[in-house]
C-alpha cells in the first residue's frame, strides 16, 4: 500500500469531523476530490474504513486502526520536520525523554546540567508522563528514552536498571507517628506519576488520601510537611536532601510497595543514537557512583 500524507490528514481530519465536507475544507479540497482520495484508500486496503451515513460519517473498525497509525505517522512527520529545523540551524543531536515525576524534578536536575556542558551541540526535550504512557511513547517512537520505578508493563523494550527508588512518610519533627493515613497530607499535583501511584494504593486500601494541599514539587511538599500542614510520602533522596532546612522526621515504610526499581527504557540501546546513548550511560554512570545507588 502507498500513502499520501494529504491522504492521511484527510482521514484524520474526516475522523476527528465525522464529517468528509468539513475534512476537505481543512485540507482546501473539493468535496468530490476527497471523497475520491478517502474511497482510493479503501480500495487500496480492500476494507471499508468509513461509514457514510446521512449526518455525516463514523469510523469503521477497520478505520479505528487506520486512524491509530494514521496519526502516529503524521506525528512522525511532523517531528522529522521540526528536528531537521533545528539540525538547519546547528544542533547536532535532540534526545526526547518521557520520565515519571521523580525523574523530572528530582535526580535529572542533578544530571542533565553536566551532559548538556558536554553536549553543547545536543538538546533535550524532558516530559513528564505516567509510567503506562512512558513505554508505550518509547515503543511507537514520539521519545527515544524512557525513565519509569515499580512494577510497569515495559511492552517488550529494552530496561536498564539503574537505581533504587525508595518511598518515605515525612512529617513535622514533633508529629507523633501512629496510624497517618487518616490524617491531612501533602501531595503533588493531580495528573503526577507519584501521586497517581499513590491513589492506587490507597484506593486497593480502601481509603483514600486526605489531601489538605498539592504542589508542583518535592521541594515545596517537604517544605509545608516541615511546617506542620500535613504529612506526606516522598522519594527518601528527596527528603534527605531537605530534611535539615525543612525540619523533617522522616519514616521508613515498610510496605512492598514503597521500594520501587527505577529503569531506562530504550527500544534498541546498539541503535541509539550517541549522543543519546550517552545520556543513558550518563544517567547509569551517576547512580553507579553515588551512595544512593542499591
């Protein structure tokens, strides 16, 4: 099969529409020339893609999974245009990287400063994802490395275990631990990869969090815990690193679920390429040599 990409924005736009008219008013073509472009695709798969019906129309099965590889490709495309703009202008190198919010705002801070002074030529574009959303992005190709902790369906790529992630209770110095779960907490805000983890295991607990307020980072949770607005379950590397200025009593969890192994996940690491194999390395190398690695 041979696609155009005015094809397959057609098909997309039509999807999104339920509606072919108004599809080839978005791509600046008469109603007749796409209903002739949407009715070559169809017989190029020999499978019915659309259904015409009198409002409009709707996505046959068939459809369904064209529109999904549809838009993957579109996306690609759409990447390669925006990463050749930027080799134009002389980048050499753009790493793309889903991470889980404790990646993102608390260790790759540590990290990314050192490669990017050594990578002058390279840029990285870091986005915080869920874990379930992280390796099914490296897997269809919208980022090259994934950062994902715990137990997550890696989808038959390539993990590289590079650390320990070890969840903690921190409270105000004089809070008097006992039973916390059914007291105010500090969390992050909704949507973050840890506090999403954190719904689930309260929820198979059968109760939920209290959250008193929600915050953007570890930083600003340890800093209201230490003030005494809540407690909260934080990474024990962030915690640490502000428990003297923050006043923080910090409580080992005993819980299975509170040790959660931290992976890189690449689709072929012998493929990558090296300026983002060493970011991989870099991110392996640091917790190789720190006191924090397991």
């Amino acid at each position: 099969m041979h696609f155009d990409l005015t094809d397959l924005r057609l098909f997309v736009h039509a999807a999104d529409e339920g509606s072919l008219t108004r599809a080839a008013a978005r791509q600046h073509l008469s109603l007749a020339a796409a209903s002739a472009r949407i009715k070559a695709l169809e017989a190029q798969s020999g499978l019915p893609l659309l259904y015409r019906e009198a409002r409009g129309v709707r996505l046959a099965p068939p459809g369904e999974a064209f529109l999904h590889h549809a838009r993957g490709v579109l996306r690609q495309v759409d990447q390669l245009r925006a990463d050749l703009q930027e080799y134009g202008g002389g980048l050499r190198g753009h790493v793309r990287v889903f991470a889980n919010t404790t990646a993102v705002t608390d260790f790759l801070p540590d990290i990314l400063p050192a490669f990017l002074a050594a990578h002058p030529r390279v840029n990285v574009d870091l986005q915080e994802k869920p874990n379930a959303e992280i390796a099914r992005g490296v897997l269809d190709g919208r980022a090259d490395v994934g950062i994902v902790a715990g137990a997550v369906d890696t989808l038959g790529l390539q993990a590289i275990h590079f650390s320990t992630d070890r969840l903690v209770l921190a409270c105000a110095a004089a809070h008097p631990f006992a039973d916390t779960l059914p007291e105010d907490h500090v969390g992050l805000q909704a949507g973050s990869t840890l506090q999403t983890f954190l719904a689930q295991v309260t929820e198979r607990l059968g109760q939920p969090l209290k959250l008193r307020i929600q915050l953007s980072s570890f930083d600003a949770m340890c800093r209201m815990i230490g003030a005494g607005v809540g407690v909260g379950i934080v990474p024990e590397s962030a915690a640490r690193r502000h428990q003297a200025a923050s006043g923080l009593a910090l409580v080992e969890l005993a819980d299975a679920w509170s040790v959660r192994e931290r992976y890189v996940l690449v689709r072929d690491r012998d493929r990558l390429p090296g300026y983002a194999d060493a970011l991989v390395e870099a991110l392996v190398a640091h917790y190789r040599s720190s006191p924090e690695a397991a």
